[in-house]
C-alpha cells in the first residue's frame, strides 16, 4: 500500500516544505511579472483581433497599419454622423413623412387609425433571431391579426411597424405589455391570454 511506504514525518515535512514555505520577495516580484507578462499579452492579442475586424469591414482602406485604421475608422464615423444629422433634419422639416430607420433606444407606440379597429403599432429594438416569432406569439396572445407591416434592420437595431385588427378598448393595453415583453424578452414563449 503507498500510504504505509511513507513515514508520516516525511509528508508532514514535505507538505511544510512545499506549501507553506513563505516566499522570498524575489519569487513573489518574479510571480507578479509573469501574472503581469501574462494579462498584457491577452490584451494586446484583444487590441490586434479588434484592428483585424476593423481591417475588414472598413471600405476603401489602402494602408493596413493601426494609424491609417484609426484615421479611416474616424473618417467614417464623422461620416455617418453627418448621414444621421442630415436624416434627422429631413424628418424634422417633414414630420408628415414617418422615420424609416430604428432609433437608437427602445420605444413602442401604439395609436389607433382611421379605420375602424385598425391600431398602428411601432417598435424599436435590438434585432434578435427570434424577434418576429415573439412578435407574432405576442400578438396571438391577444387574438389580433396583421393587416400590414413594414420591418426595416439596420446595425443591430429593427424598427417595425405593423397594423393590427381586431383589438377592442380595452386590448390597447394587454397588446402593449406583451408587445413590450416580446421586444426584451424575444426567447420567451408567451401563452395566450384567455378573454
């Protein structure tokens, strides 16, 4: 058996030796370099996958080094920003003329329409896979029906808008609570309300 081949005195002392022996300070400086070789080296293998992405989805980039990147991401962020300005002048000096790209923060609106029982809904939110089937569980959920929609994505964000029939006064608001949770939750199976 191994246990009885060694003495116990010489565990006890090999134990002592090797786990609770306190360190020199020369070890303990030698240990934090290495921790710290070792957390610099994953940081800087972070920044250069993070360049090699912009390196890809940059357009018309003829330089490949980190300055000409940098300079290129800047001048297409200034780009995009004056885009979005103009776009949103656009819709203030027309308010007639719905936006047609998602806002940058979640927002649901619900309001009725000429018609008779038609209600206009319009969502913006962070696109999901299963968005549209939440959607559509949530609007089952209330015993509605689309007439019309418009779905528009653009980087991550979807902004819909969809005509609903078939909603009383009082179903206004059970559409908007589920509607609001299958914007946040859009993994989440919803069951039918009974009415």
């Amino acid at each position: 058996m191994i246990r009885g081949s060694f003495p116990h005195p010489f565990i006890s002392r090999t134990y002592k030796t090797s786990f609770l022996k306190p360190r020199s300070k020369a070890e303990i400086k030698l240990l934090a370099a290495k921790k710290h070789s070792e957390a610099e080296k994953r940081r800087r293998t972070r920044i250069n996958g993070q360049y090699e992405t912009l390196r890809n989805i940059l357009p018309n980039l003829i330089k490949r080094d980190k300055a000409s990147v940098l300079a290129e991401t800047i001048k297409q962020v200034k780009e995009l920003k004056k885009k979005v300005t103009k776009l949103e002048e656009d819709n203030s000096a027309n308010p007639s003329k719905d936006v047609k790209f998602p806002s940058g923060a979640d927002k649901l609106n619900l309001g009725k329409c000429n018609n008779e029982g038609l209600v206009k809904a319009t969502l913006s939110c962070e696109d999901s896979p299963r968005l549209m089937s939440s959607i559509s569980r949530a609007l089952g959920s209330v015993k509605t029906r689309v007439v019309k929609a418009e779905i528009v994505s653009v980087g991550g964000r979807t902004r819909s808008v969809l005509w609903v029939q078939g909603i009383g006064n009082d179903g206004l608001g059970m559409l908007k609570s589920t509607l609001k949770v299958a914007m946040h939750k859009p993994a989440f199976k919803m069951r039918r309300f009974t009415q």
